[in-house]
C-alpha cells in the first residue's frame, strides 16, 4: 500500500482522540504500512526540534514487560502528543510499532485515566471521594506511622511491585520502602524465574544472542513462544532466516500465529517439553551427530548424560509422553543436528510448569550438544541482563537511623541481585513469595502484614487464586494502589494515586531480548494530578518528615530528570558508546558487542568454567545434577486449561481502552470441537468454566487450533468485564526459580477444568 499524503496525516492527527480511533483509520488506510517511507520521520534529529507543521520530536520508550521494549518517537503540537512511531534508527524496532504501541496516545488521553487521589468509602463499592495530594499523604504516612508504633517496625508494611512501568527510575519504588526502614517485600517474578536458575546452572548466567542474527540460522525452532504476537518485531528476523534458506519448526501446544508462518509445526502434549526434547537428543546420540570436538574442549559431564540417555530414553518413550510421532522426532533430530548453525528460541511460557526449569535445562543441552553455543546464528535463546548495569541510584536508598526488620535473615535477594537497602546488619526485609501473595499474606505473622502497597502491577487480575486474594485483601488495614486506571486491583484498595505515563516523565530503558538502550523524555506536562513513582516517594518523604522528623531518607524535592541522569555510569557509556546519556536524544544506541552470540569465547560464567550438562551447583539446590525428565503435574480435572497472552494486551493493560475494544471487544473460551460435542456445546455458547479455584462465564469458540483435551483463554483485564482468568489458576509453584531470584516461578500452565454450557 503506498503511504498517505501529508495533507491527509495532518487532518488524522488533529482529530486524533476522536471515539472511532486514530489507530483503526490508520489500519484501515493501510497508513501504518506506508509510513516507514518516511513520511513524518525527522531522520537523525535530536529530540525536542520543531519542524514542518509545528510538530515536536520525542524521544520515547515503551516501558512494559515486553521482548521488544520498542524505541519510539512522539510528536506533539501545542503540548499534546498527535502521534508516535517506532525509532528508524534502532536496527530492531525499525521505524514500527505493534498494535499495542499505535494506541499509546489514546492512553494517555483517555478518558477513564485516574486524575487526582482519592479514597474509596468501602473497598469495592466504587464510592470514590477525591481527595488532594496533601491529604493523600497524609493518611497514608499517619498509617505508616501507626504500624511501627504498634509493631516496633515497619514489617506490617509490604510492597508488591513488578513491571507494570518498566522503566530504571520506577525501582524508586522499592526505593522508597527502603528509606522507610526495613519492610516486606514480595520477591521473585510470575514471569521467567524457572529458565533463569536452569540456563545459570548450565552456563553460569542467563545470557542469549542477538536476535538479530537470527537470519544467520540455518535451522530455528521456537519452542513455546509465540512471538508473532509477543514479539513482532523478531519476526522480520526469522522470515530473513527463512529466505536465507533455514527451516522454521514450531514447537507448541496449541497452532499459534507464529506456527501458522513456520515450516512445521510440532503439536506437543504440554508439559511435555522435558520428554520431546530428551528424545531429540537421544536420537542424535543414537547417530553419533553431536558435535564431539566442542562437548570435549568446552562442556564437563557430557559422557554422564549420555549414559543417562543410553538406560533412560528412548525415541518409543518420548512419543509415548510427548505425543509427537515417532517418524516426526528423529526427522526433526537429524535436521537440527545437521543443520549449522541451529537455534533455540525457548518460550516463557514453556517453563511455567512443575517441570518447566528441567524442561529448560535439556533444551540447552540439545542446543550445547550440537555444538551450536557460542555461534551466531545460533545458541539457546532466552533472554539477558548483559545491558543492565545501572547505578539503581532510585532503588538503593538509605534506612533510618535505628531501623528495625527481620531478625536473622539475609534479606531479599531480588532479579537483579540488589538488596532492599543498607543498614544495620541484622536487620533485613522479610521476603515474602510473590507467585504465593495471597497465601503469605493470609499467614504472615510477628506481625500481620497490615498495609499493602502496589505499584506497576495490577495484583487482582493478574495474581494466582484470585478467590483467596480476595480473601488477603479483606485481612488487611490499607491498601494503596498507584495506577492510570481503575483496574480490579484499584477496586479493592482504599486509597488511590494517579501515575504518569511515559511521555510525561524521564526514564531510561533496557531490553531484555535486543541490545538497543533508549531514552524516555517528558514529551508533555503530567496530566491532571498525575505524579511519577519517585515523585510520589518525594511527596510522603515530606509528609513523614514533618510528622516523625527523621523517619524517611528518601529526598523531599525531586528533579525527574536528574535522578534519570544518575542512573548512568561508566561501564554503562562505554558499553554503548556514549559520551553522556544526552547521546541518546540524538535516537536509541546499540550495545558494542564483541560478537552477536553469546558464549563465542567458550568461556561460561559456571564453577567449572566450561558448559555443565552436570551441574553439582543444581544438585546443591535440590535438583537433579543432569538435565533429566521430571514428571509434570498430575491432572486434577478433566481437560487442561492454558490462559497465555493476547496480542492485543500485555496482561491487563492496552485491552481496557476504548481503540483496543474496537476490535476485540469480549473474552472467549476455546474448545475444540471434539470437546464440545461432548458437552453439547456450539459455538458462540455461553458457557460456565470450573475448577476447584473457582469460575468463570464466557462465550465459547470452537476451534481446531487447541488439542481435544485443552481449553484456551487469553488472560486479559476487560475493563467493565467480570471475566478474571486469575479465578481459575492456582499458586502450584514450578520447579526452579528461587537460586537466582528469591522464590520459585508458577506453574501458569499446569492448570486443570472443565466447561458446561450456562
């Protein structure tokens, strides 16, 4: 399609918040695939020029939880942003955004956004009382002071945060406990922590390549992910690989999107990842295709595990669990192995089982027994930390003088392997399991957790057991939630703080997938009352100082923009080039990279300096030493329930505003049409979905793309919907996660339930 005229962007911009949205024009006038042309595009401009039409440039982050952590451009007329783009010059956002990114003007103009405090009159009633800024702070920080007066400490307080808001400077949150004194904190992470302790035991630190130098594949298989729509913009890499000549398999238990553009694809029984891929690797032991030289010069334990393939494993077995043919397997073996080099991209998805960190662990050992570590082209592929070397200067605050905490612990050891502050030695932060909140919070005691404070997160739609959530809530004394929405978890707080979006304050982001750092400017003035997670920190720092002088050493006034610029340091610059982050204005910079894959020097970060297919550091955490199949979590209901993301959401947020409804207006349940003819359902039924968690009701969709034995429901926050997926999955913990990021990940996708029609 050829791009719009100038004239006609103007006349869509300028009536840009209008209720048919800007984005679905753009979609239908095919704008969004013409505009990489150029059209609006400054080059190489530095952020805050004007041009042509009044417009000026922003440069931009998008601060969720997402692979691609796209650089953006905003463009703004007379203080309001008209627009945005993907950055031309990131080599992997390249000019475009997704879906997601197109309808970011709409959230901050939304009309349902929260404006000012306020305070609820019974949780759940939705009898909002606005309330000042002052007034805010000032119940909140009477209420602090209520607990360490009753309690001696502030242990009553805890912090339940993620990556809602991505961004370097939103860890002042936890920042902003820690000049409190010492909390509690929910640690760990619902998203990867399986896959993360298992790529450390084999190698040492969780590390990929590139991702783009996926074209240089020859062979890749995407086990578990999806990420035609998790990850657009890898895309463009695997169709390169693809016309370069390599061969895209598939392997997932439903037919994805992204299974829809490969070559193959693998219906995998699910949970199964640990059977399937132990059975590629016997095959290729079977026909001598591992690659002898490099297991010999760069792996210990390697003789060890062959042994245990030889008196295990069989193809016959891994069938048997997998439910992948026989025939399939040892093709797909035999290509793999063959092909040089060949590539893993391993799901998070697929570790969010009893048996996901096992599962991880014989996957990278296939990748390491072909010898493909170390290569472009090829490797493991599951995410890193390699460009994240902040100061964490809003993070790393101070206790009070005289704090007290938990006795006898060491404290929180969270994803980045920070503590929660320094301070008095004995004294730490009790760390509490973030996939078990509910639970922790219902047993805590010595003392009770009495208040609760969420930031970036949206724990009622997207924590495990939501009935028993609801439950926890009821014990506690507060609860405050810092939002842009009023979300399911704002229904249930008492009071309520509106948060800045991107454009309207400075951060800086780092991807945990590519190797582009981007600036986030402030491209407008906050909104309404809308203030940033570190400007909120500022605000009850001075509220608590004037009612307890001394009792908070978070810094009372705020410079958004310095506090951004302290986050940089040396190695950081170095790293990426710069001389000052002000580089950065002038677009996103690329990570100097010895070479695009990771491990290419045979040097791994393990004790024994060498890839481990034997890991005595696994076993000393209670797993087994050699990548073995573990079984996975015995059904307790009639089909197997998957609830994985949708394209038009990242968990609860983008789904609520009005442009996303446009198009995906209702949650459904799919159900393949064996399944349903057994419960005389049809499609477009509303049916009822159960298990012992709870329920939910929903439209049914019949479709061929889920097993017989599986229902699918995308876990979304609807906004106006009752619909929580939440209210069908419990908080069965996975098998790995706790070595590197303080509690053991979920099992997400080891969930069980049956449907009938309403």
């Amino acid at each position: 399609m050829s791009p719009m005229t100038k004239q006609a962007m103007e006349r869509i911009l300028e009536n840009s918040v209008s209720r048919r949205s800007f984005l679905s024009r753009l979609l239908a006038t095919g704008a969004l695939a013409g505009l990489p042309c150029g059209l609006l595009r400054p080059g190489t401009a530095e952020a805050g020029q004007v041009w042509e039409g009044g417009y000026q440039t922003f440069r931009n982050a998008c601060p969720r939880n997402c692979y691609d952590t796209c650089s953006i451009i905003s463009y703004v007329k007379d203080g309001v942003v008209k627009f945005v783009e993907g950055a031309p010059e990131s080599s992997f956002t390249r000019g475009g955004l997704c879906v997601k990114g197109n309808s970011y003007v709409r959230r901050v103009y939304s009309p349902d956004r929260i404006k000012y405090p306020m305070e609820q009159q019974g949780r759940g009633s939705g009898n909002w009382k606005r309330l000042s800024w002052d007034q805010a702070m000032d119940k909140i920080a009477r209420k602090i002071l209520d607990i360490k007066e009753r309690d001696g400490s502030l242990l009553g307080l805890a912090l339940t945060k993620y990556s809602g808001n991505f961004g370097i400077t939103n860890y002042g949150v936890e920042g902003m406990m820690s000049s409190l004194g010492y909390t509690t904190r929910m640690v760990g992470t619902p998203c990867w922590p399986a896959g993360i302790d298992a790529q450390n035991f084999d190698m040492g630190s969780m590390w990929c390549n590139d991702p783009e130098d996926l074209p240089q594949a020859r062979y890749v298989i995407v086990w578990g992910a999806n990420p035609a729509w998790c990850s657009v913009h890898s895309m463009k890499f695997l169709y390169a690989a693809q016309e370069a000549g390599a061969k895209m398999v598939v392997v997932d238990p439903v037919f994805t999107q992204t299974a829809a553009k490969a070559d193959e694809y693998v219906e995998i029984r699910a949970g199964e990842d640990c059977a399937l891929a132990l059975g590629l690797c016997r095959h290729i032991l079977d026909r001598g295709l591992y690659d002898r030289e490099w297991v010999t010069a760069h792996s210990v334990g390697f003789d060890d595990f062959a042994a245990y393939l030889r008196d295990n494993v069989t193809v016959e077995w891994a069938a048997g669990k997998s439910g992948v043919p026989i025939a399939q397997i040892k093709a797909l073996a035999e290509e793999f192995a063959q092909a040089r080099p060949a590539t893993i991209w391993i799901g998070y998805g697929m570790q969010r089982h009893v048996n996901g960190g096992a599962a991880v662990r014989v996957l990278d050992a296939l990748v390491a027994m072909t010898g493909n570590v170390g290569k472009p082209g090829g490797g493991a592929r599951y995410g890193h930390l390699q460009t994240w070397g902040f100061n964490y200067h809003a993070m790393l605050q101070k206790p009070p003088e005289g704090s007290k905490g938990w006795l006898g612990a060491s404290g929180p050891k969270g994803e980045f392997d920070v503590s929660g502050g320094a301070g008095n030695a004995k004294y730490a932060d009790r760390a509490l399991n973030i996939n078990k909140t509910a639970q922790e919070i219902l047993d805590a005691k010595d003392p009770p957790i009495r208040m609760l404070w969420v930031a970036c997160k949206n724990v009622l739609s997207q924590d495990f057991d939501r009935p028993k959530m609801l439950k926890a809530f009821d014990k506690l004394e507060m609860v405050v939630a810092v939002d842009q929405f009023f979300n399911q978890t704002v229904e249930q707080a008492d009071i309520v703080l509106p948060v800045t979006t991107l454009f309207e304050d400075w951060t800086v982001n780092a991807s945990y997938w590519h190797y582009w750092l981007s600036l986030n400017e402030q491209a407008i003035k906050p909104l309404h009352e809308a203030k940033s997670d570190i400007q909120i920190a500022a605000a009850l720092s001075r509220r608590m100082n004037e009612l307890a002088p001394g009792s908070c050493t978070f810094a009372t006034e705020i410079d958004s923009k310095d506090w951004m610029a302290r986050e940089f340091n040396k190695d950081i610059y170095d790293l990426f080039g710069l001389s000052s982050w002000e580089d950065l204005r002038k677009g996103p910079a690329k990570a100097k990279l010895a070479s695009s894959a990771s491990w290419a020097d045979g040097k791994f970060a393990t004790p024994s300096k060498k890839y481990e297919f034997r890991s005595d550091l696994c076993a000393k955490n209670g797993h087994d030493a050699l990548p073995m199949y573990k079984e996975g979590r015995a059904p307790y209901d009639k089909l197997r329930l998957l609830t994985p993301h949708h394209k038009f959401a990242i968990h609860s947020q983008f789904q609520n505003l009005d442009w996303m409804a446009d198009f995906n207006p209702a949650p459904f349940v799919y159900i393949h049409p064996r399944a349903a003819a057994q419960r005389g359902i049809a499609d477009g039924d509303m049916v009822r979905v159960f298990n012992k968690v709870g329920e939910v009701r929903l439209a049914a969709r019949l479709t061929s793309d889920v097993p017989p034995d599986t229902l699918l429901m995308y876990e979304t926050w609807y906004k106006g919907l009752a619909f929580n997926c939440q209210n069908l999955v419990d908080d069965t913990s996975a098998d790995m996660g706790a070595y590197k990021t303080g509690a053991p990940g979920v099992a997400i996708h080891d969930q069980f339930a049956d449907v009938a029609r309403a």
